[in-house]
C-alpha cells in the first residue's frame, strides 16, 4: 500500500508541483560585516533611509514532473499575476530578479507585465517553467507601521496551480560555510541594482527625462494619461506635463499646426490623411461599450439593431423588446476617436447623423421629427448624459462606463467588451490608441521617455488597471490589432 500511495502521490497528484524556498531572511546587519555595510544603509524608500530594512532571497522552481504553462497557474483567464508572496508585518520597498535558469523565462519579467509590488505583496507573473527550472527575487522590505517585535512571521506563497499544488521545498545539501559567505557578498552586489530604485531624489532615476511636455488628444486616454503623468513626476521631479485633452482630431490638428516637438498626441485609430509630419507609436488596445441608462430595460444589441437604431428607425426601446421609453441617443462630436471608432466598427462606415437637440430631452426648436440626438465634447460628459437621460444610449471608453449604477453596459451579439473576446474577433468595438509626435523625438526627450514609461514601466500597469492592454501584452505589439 505504501508503494501505491507513493506512486499516486508523484505520478497523479505531484506531476504539477511549483515549489518555493525562502532562501535568505534577514536584518540587513546580519547580512555583511561592518566593513560592507556602506551601501546598505543607502536603502531608502521615496527617498527617506529604510529604518529596519530587511533582506528576503526567495527561489521559485517547477520541482513537479512535467512542464508548467501559463494556464495551469490557478487564477482568472485574464490575470497577468499567478503567485503572491505576503510579507506579515513588512511592506516592499523594492526587489529585482537575481537568477533566472533559463533564458526564457526574462521575458515573463519584462515584457508580460505582472510583475509588482503593493504593500505587503510581491506579484509573480504567470510564468511558463520547464522541469527543474527556477528563479530568484531579491527583495528588500521595511517594518509596517504599527508591527513590533523583533522577528516577523514567515512569508506566505498565495496562488495555485490547476491539477498540482504549490509545496515549500528545502534544500538537499544544507548551506555550507563558504556558500553563506557567496551569499552575502552577492547580495552586496545585488543591492547595487536595487538602489537603482530605492535611492534617494538627489540621484535622478533610469530614463528620468526633464522639460515640459504638453499632452493633447483623446478624452477617453485622458484618465489613463493623467494617472500615468503624475506617477512620472513623483519619480522624476524635473518633469512638467501640461494635460488638455478635448479630442482624438482637434489633438491632431493641434499637433500639425504647430508643428511642436514638445507635444504629444494621443488619438483612437489612426491619424487622418493630410498629416505626414505625424509619427505614430501603437500604445494601447482600447475598448469601448455601448452604454444604456439603466432604465431601458436593454442589456444586449445585435450590430444590425445599433446600426437601426442610430438610423433612427428605431424611435421607442419597446420595439426591440426593452421597456417603454423613447430613444435618446447621445454622441461625441465630430473629431472624437471614440466617435470615429464607432461608425468605422460597428455602424459599418456610416457616418452618424448631426445632432437634434442642445439638451438631450427635447428637439430643438425646428428640428424635424424623429429621434433625439445630442453630442458632447468629452467622455466623461457622455457618460454623465446617458446616466442622467431616460431613454439614453451612448458609447464610451470601457473604463469610463464602469462602475455606474445608472448605466447598464451593453452586450454587443452576447459579447462582453472583453479583451480576450475582442482578441479573438467576437467583440468588435475596440481601437488601437496611438501616441503621435512631430518626427521621431529625440531619445533622451520627455515625450520619449513618457511613451517609454506608459508602454514598458508603470504606464503599461495603469492601463491594465483601466481595462485595457498596452500593445505589448498583445501576439503582435507592432501591429497592436487582434490576432
């Protein structure tokens, strides 16, 4: 019986194994001599010194039987994390990724996104793992505020794997003398990368630029452009950004007129002819919703019904099968990209008829019959609009609508604005958001810097967090359109 377990135990239950093993946990001066202290009390975290910095080498390794995919980590579909580490009684301040056993694996770590810090929290990607293969995280953490005591409980590995399990391994060997001696010279050298991040402001951080930028273009990119903004300038002070998105065109326009190498421009879907100078940079695959007031009684559209409607052969939600109520149908103005995204995908290259009303209740005085149409200037007036209008339908970017107990967010044929059901071309209101310069910036610019950092540093989160995929998450980022 003994035998028979065994075998269940390795060849059922264990050929999925992912296992970790704290490696190193310890004080800062348990780690080094006096003499190599130096650097290590550099530590400093926005700037100010780590009070009670400590030191954390955590190893991750497929010790199971067979190889570990994307897929088999147990967490949501479109979840870039698939572990977290918990630090009880420590915040993050920093880490980096010490060893990797493969090559391969880099690009789970630069390229894929899931890969961050929050708090108490160390987030893993969803890393693919050949048999034995591993890595290493380095991690330098500081005291909570409010934690005593001397010692702090031990992390805590959070996640799963589907048809496996995650174990705590040890070492085989034990640590010999000699390795504890490497170990703490390495991490003398490790820490030298982590000051990269934890330094203090006198010491301007990787591809800082300085200048003033202004930023034009669509208000559905605004908030994320905003977000992203501030989050530069708390890491690079000598930066200035001027914010006055009114939209996609007239932000183009503006960009063309002026001819500014100190400007950028963000659009969704492409620049219109007539504009040469205008370079484009695919930032991020955005999704956009039709959206209801909730009172509609209306929660899914086939394109063929939106094109009827926006045709206005549709005048009360009751003839489709919603409630009693007529149709009010509230738009950006000409210019917008969410405007033009809209007819190029789901109103099938039609342009949408000019606007019937200022108030979007009533026709205006010697407007002819039929149903009521309104526009505004941004996403966020649209949004508020349809909220407020009995009858309402509009469009807005997905992040912009969500979240608003008023509205109802519509199905497009059943489908969700989804970025896997967008991806495999169920989902059709999506866009490519550009950000446009006047020739190719100068390298060391802070437009150049700026569309860095949104497409391979923080920026690239804060665009996940608002529902959408930077263009690097994508199969094909040059292209940044559905596989």
């Amino acid at each position: 019986m003994t035998t028979v377990a065994a075998v269940y135990e390795f060849v059922l239950k264990g050929r999925k194994r992912l296992g970790y093993r704290v490696q190193m946990d310890t004080t800062v001066t348990d780690v080094v001599q006096s003499e190599h202290a130096g650097p290590l009390r550099e530590l400093r975290e926005g700037g100010d010194p780590l009070a009670k910095p400590t030191l954390v080498l955590l190893r991750i390794e497929n010790n199971g039987a067979t190889f570990i995919d994307t897929h088999d980590y147990a967490v949501l579909d479109d979840s870039l994390v698939g572990l977290r580490v918990r630090f009880p009684g420590r915040r993050v301040a920093g880490m980096v990724v010490t060893e990797l056993s493969d090559d391969y694996l880099r690009d789970s770590f630069t390229n894929g996104g899931g890969f961050a810090a929050d708090g108490d929290l160390i987030e893993l990607p969803r890393t693919p793992m050949n048999r034995s293969a591993h890595y290493k995280i380095l991690a330098a953490l500081e005291r909570a505020d409010g934690s005593a005591g001397a010692t702090f409980d031990p992390p805590e590995v959070i996640g799963g794997i589907k048809g496996g399990r995650i174990v705590e391994t040890q070492s085989r060997t034990g640590t010999p003398k000699r390795a504890i001696a490497l170990i703490g010279f390495l991490v003398v050298l490790v820490v030298a990368q982590l000051l990269v991040f934890l330094r203090s402001n006198t010491t301007t951080p990787m591809d800082c630029a300085t200048g003033r930028l202004k930023v034009v273009g669509s208000t559905a990119f605004a908030p994320i452009v905003r977000e992203a903004a501030e989050s530069y300038r708390q890491l690079c002070p000598g930066a200035e950004f001027v914010i006055d998105m009114r939209g996609s065109g007239e932000g183009l326009q503006a960009l063309h007129t002026t001819a500014d190498a100190n400007t950028l421009a963000f659009s969704d879907g492409e620049k219109p002819d007539g504009m040469p100078a205008l370079l484009p940079r695919p930032i991020a695959f955005f999704l956009f919703t039709m959206m209801t007031n909730a009172g509609t009684g209306v929660q899914d559209l086939t394109p063929e019904q939106i094109q009827r409607i926006y045709r206005g052969e549709v005048t009360n939600w009751q003839e489709i099968g919603g409630k009693d109520v007529p149709v009010r149908l509230i738009s950006r103005n000409p210019g917008s990209g969410t405007r033009a995204a809209l007819q190029r995908r789901v109103l099938g290259g039609v342009r949408e008829p000019g606007s019937n009303s200022d108030d979007c209740r009533t026709l205006d005085p010697g407007a002819a019959q039929g149903v009521l149409r309104c526009a505004r200037d941004s996403t966020e007036d649209v949004v508020r609009a349809v909220a407020e209008t009995p009858g309402a339908l509009g469009y807005a970017e997905l992040g912009a609508a969500t979240g608003h107990d008023d509205l109802t967010l519509v199905r497009i044929s059943g489908h969700r604005a989804t970025v896997s059901e967008a991806d495999h071309g169920a989902y059709p209101f999506w866009e490519t958001e550009y950000g446009y310069t006047l020739g190719e910036p100068d390298a060391h610019s802070l437009a150049a810097s700026f569309l860095r950092y949104l497409t391979n540093q923080v920026g690239a989160d804060i665009i996940r967090a608002n529902g959408d995929r930077p263009c690097a998450d994508l199969a094909n980022p040059a292209i940044c359109q559905p596989a």
